[in-house]
C-alpha cells in the first residue's frame, strides 16, 4: 500500500508485513497499489511453491495482488495481518519481477526439500 503522508522509501508500505521499502527491502507492485516486499516474498515462495503449504481461500477472501478471489492452488497468508492473502500465481510472478532486477540482488529461495 501507499502511505501518502510519508516519502521516499516510507511512501511504499509491505502490505503483508506493514514495513516500508528500502534497498535491503525492494517491493513488487500488484493491483491498485498493493505492494510485497522482498523478504515476505522470499517466505511465500518457499511455502507455496517449494513447500506446498498454505491455505486455500474463503469465499469472502481474495489475493491482493491481482484482486482475484477464485485461484487455484495455495495462498500464503501474512502472519500479522488478515487480510493479506497472495495466490501462488502472483508469488511467482513477483518473484520473476524481482530476479530480474539486478539492482535487488534478490534470487528465488532454493528448495529446502532438496537438501
Ligand atoms: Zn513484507
Ligand atoms: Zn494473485
């Protein structure tokens, strides 16, 4: 989200994890202005992707990345705010939006049922 009464990095705000963007926190954008960051991202991708965890969505719940309340697959749900819920779709999608920004230095978390 926006917080329109900060600026510079304290503008961007986690919505999963309500902390605010800095280069130790890149952000990835989803729909109307919702924002994951780096280290939320990083524990979401190893839940639902690598792991397979996660919880399936309510009827009255839907990703705030892409606004869908209909995904198949798991969501990862923030620990410390309820409405933030991200579908395994946008997990990887922001995922492949923050690899390829060299200036993040951020890579996808490596399997930790592999080793
Ligand atoms: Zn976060
Ligand atoms: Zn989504």
């Amino acid at each position: 989200m926006h917080n329109p009464e900060a600026e510079g990095g304290a503008y961007f705000v986690c919505d999963f994890c309500s902390k605010s963007w800095s280069d130790e926190r890149p952000m990835v954008e989803g729909h109307r202005g919702s924002l994951i960051c780096s280290q939320c991202l990083s524990i979401a991708y190893t839940e639902v992707v690598h792991l397979r965890t996660g919880s399936a969505i309510n009827p009255d719940e839907m990703c705030i990345m892409c606004r869908e309340t209909e995904r198949p697959g798991f969501l990862w749900r923030s620990p410390v705010k309820d409405d933030g819920l991200i579908c395994t779709r946008c997990v990887k999608q922001s995922a492949g939006v923050l690899v390829k920004d060299p200036e993040y230095g951020w890579s996808k978390p490596s399997d930790p049922s592999a080793e």
